[in-house]
C-alpha cells in the first residue's frame, strides 16, 4: 500500500477495515462483558437516538473526540473555553473508552456524549450525517483516514488539539508515515504541544504550513491551594477521621501496587495514625488489587462500599480501594503526600500536574516517557520527587512525611509552576476561531 495513489489507498483501506470488522467487534463485546460495561456498538457504527439528537438540534455544532481519561482531563480547559466563547453551539464530546465516557459525561460544559464511530465507512458516514459537526477538534493524536477523509468532503474542518508524537510512538508512526499522511493531509490545523512534536508530525506527513506549536493543554488545569475547612470537607465524605496522615497512589499499574503496599506497610513502622489511598488506573482491575491488599494483610474498603454518610471512619493502617472514575482530583486534595503511578512500571507516567495544581506534594518513578517535558518542568521547578525504583518509593515517602515544611515548599512550587505555565487555551482558541 505504500506507493499507493489516494484513491487506490483509500479502496485497500476500506477493504481491510471490513475485513477487521469482526475482529474489532469481538474485541469490543470482550471488553464489555470483562468489564461490565454496555460495549455500546449502535454507537460505534453510528445509531444516534433521536432523543439524544434532539439536545443539539438546531444549533451549530463543535465535536470534540477525547480517546480515554487522560485526554479528557486534558481537554477540560478547552471545553470550559468552546462554551464561554460560543455560547450559542451544541458541544458534543465523543470518547473510545468506557472510562473515558464515565470521566466526559459529568462535565457541565458538553450538550451530548457519544462513543466515537469505528472508522468503518458507513459508520463514519451516519455519524457524521446525524450529528453534522460545524467543526471537529481531535485531542492529542487520533488519526483516522475515513473519518478525516470524510469531513473534509462535507466541509467540515478537522482540527489537532494538544497533539504530541511521544519517544515510544514515533518510530512505529515513521514506520507506517504512508498510511498516516493519507489522513493527516485532511486536517485544517495542527496544534502541537512542543516544537520537537511539530518536527515529528510534519516527518510523519503533514502539511508543514498547517502545524502550529501551541503548547500543552495540560498545564491550564484550574489551579488553587486547598484550604484545610475544604480538605477538611472531603476528608468526611471519605469517612476519613481528622488528625489521620493519609498517603494516596494514584494511576496505579500492573507491577506497582505490590512495592506501593511495601512501602506502606514500612511506613505504618514510624507513622501512626497513617492509612493509604489506592487508585488503580483502570477500576477493572479493582479485584485483583483486592487480591494483593488481602494476601498482604492490610484491611481495606471499596469507594463503592462506603456508607452515604461517610461512616464508618477508617483507622490507622487501613486502605481505601478506590473502585469509580472521575474523583481523582477530591482524592488528590484529601492527601498528605501522592504517588503518581504508571512511572514505575513502562508504562510512560501520568499526569504530573494534577496533585501539583492543588499544592500536592508528590513522588514519581523513573519512567515518564510520555511526559517528559512535564517531568523535566517537576524537577526544575522542585515541584516533586523523582525516585529510582521501588525502594527510593519507600525512602522518598518516608522523608516527606518526617519534614513538614519540605511537602509544603514541594506544594508552593507546584503551584507555582503550574500558573507560569499556562497559555496553551487561548492559543488554541486562536487558532479555532478561525474556523469556528
């Protein structure tokens, strides 16, 4: 398919994604039975209900596509702006992942959430038949050739927002740049977050004229110092008694939960009372992590267990297992100290920002490979503690939470970096009101 003309590659292209179709359809209802969730494929292949067309009709529309949670954390800054600067346009978020959707669909901002369509011609088709976008925004890098392809022929621009090409991704993407060009030649504008990502999209295909470097989304998360009547507050809805030092592992991943329970387990020796937060990034996971909590000892609750009225309060030594989406930012505000998960594992990290935002301090690991520049941020800024492993986990937390005064400088610097670091909104919406 290489040296392919774009009729020709578009003919292969829509004749191997019929032959995927059944794959991909298996795949999906395997996710929604493994995890409990409706697998959602009227969505997928383009069945909008007429009651959920009826929430946007007869206003122009922006669709904004966010794959998963992280994207959709992302975009939240946009979205609050899309909604102040048009307030006259239906905004419609889509997502690909179940968690993602649970995350979008309690944000005040969007008018409808949907599933994104595969990129299955006729399902592309109906969707964007039904839903007639005004225009398209796509977070970070979603490249999808029937979908582009066919906006572009109604009209409808496709934007990049908050792009990036991250170290692991970007030979596999220069790999396959013949495919990739296909579909990034229809984008009316490229927002990507650094000029290395700009270098890599444009190596990848695109036009160099259409890509901009706008900066990172990610740092116009709302920033503020939280005050102790509101950690307070939140401490109670969690059933968490005042006076209790509460450490949070937030993001969590096959392969990190074992050395963070060691590492609790070490510091209930020299901290009381202390208990742990745990967070596993995917809450499917939550039985397994529950698995590891009871061969270690350590008494734990589910989120999904706790009384409505809060009670009753967790003692020293116990784990809160935290098994729904979409609170991560309360959990962060509620703690002492943070591990951010997905950095000791390779899996390239989380987002550093969100425990720094709230004057958080906080403990990574080594692997940040998708948020390098955000790691590179934390340590010129003095804003987090970067370990080497496991056992640097455990001796990091523990000097923390011996040094009062070292967390809350770790806060401040947090805080700080995050507001001079803003900006990446409004040039973003620069470049949207162009096309809007």
């Amino acid at each position: 398919m290489r040296g392919l003309s774009p009729a020709m590659f578009y003919t292969a292209y829509n004749i191997l994604s019929l032959v995927l179709l059944v794959p991909a359809l298996l795949y999906h209802l395997y996710r929604s039975i493994s995890r409990g969730r409706p697998a959602a494929l009227g969505e997928r292949f383009g069945h909008i209900s007429p009651q959920e067309l009826a929430l946007i009709a007869d206003r122009p529309v922006i669709w904004l596509h966010a794959v998963s949670v992280g994207e959709s954390v992302a975009a939240r800054p946009l979205l609050k702006a899309l909604r102040r600067q048009y307030p006259g346009h239906a905004i419609v978020v889509s997502n690909t992942t179940e968690t993602g959707r649970g995350v979008t669909s309690g944000f005040p901002e969007k008018d409808l959430c949907i599933y994104f369509p595969f990129d299955f011609l006729p399902a592309v088709r109906r969707t964007l038949d039904a839903i007639k976008p005004a225009l398209v925004v796509i977070m970070e890098t979603e490249i999808w050739p029937n979908f582009n392809r066919e906006a572009a022929r109604r009209g409808i621009p496709v934007i990049l927002a908050n792009g990036r090409i991250s170290d692991r991704s970007y030979g596999r993407y220069l790999k396959f740049a013949w495919f990739f060009r296909h579909a990034l030649e229809f984008c009316s504008a490229l927002c990507m977050q650094t000029a290395t990502d700009r270098e890599r999209i444009v190596a990848i295909g695109a036009p160099a004229e259409r890509v901009l470097t706008t900066g990172n989304l990610k740092y116009d998360i709302p920033c503020r110092q939280v005050s102790p009547d509101e950690r307070a507050t939140l401490r109670a809805r969690y059933a968490i008694p005042e006076g209790m030092t509460v450490v949070t592992a937030a993001s969590t991943h096959p392969g990190e939960e074992e050395p963070v329970l060691n590492a609790f387990r070490e510091l209930l020796a020299t901290h009381d009372p202390l208990m742990l937060v745990l967070v596993p990034r995917h809450p499917e996971r939550t039985v397994q992590v529950a698995g590891l909590l009871d061969k270690a000892g350590l008494p734990f609750l589910r989120r999904t267990a706790l009384a409505a009225d809060g009670l009753p309060l967790f003692s020293g030594g116990s784990v809160l297992l935290v098994d729904t989406v979409g609170e991560l930012m309360d959990i962060y505000a509620l703690s002492d100290l943070a591990f951010v998960g997905g950095s000791l594992v390779a899996t390239g990290g989380h987002n550093l920002l969100e425990p720094a935002s709230l004057g958080i301090p906080f403990v990574f690991g080594p692997h940040m490979t998708n948020f390098r520049e955000i790691a590179a941020l934390v340590l010129k800024y003095r804003a987090g503690v970067q370990v080497d492993d496991a056992a640097g986990l455990a001796t990091a937390c523990r000097t923390l939470l011996e040094d009062t005064r070292r967390r809350r400088e770790i806060g401040a610097n947090g805080l700080a970096m995050v507001r001079d670091n803003g900006g990446a909104t409004e040039r973003h919406m620069a470049v949207i009101a162009g096309y809007a």
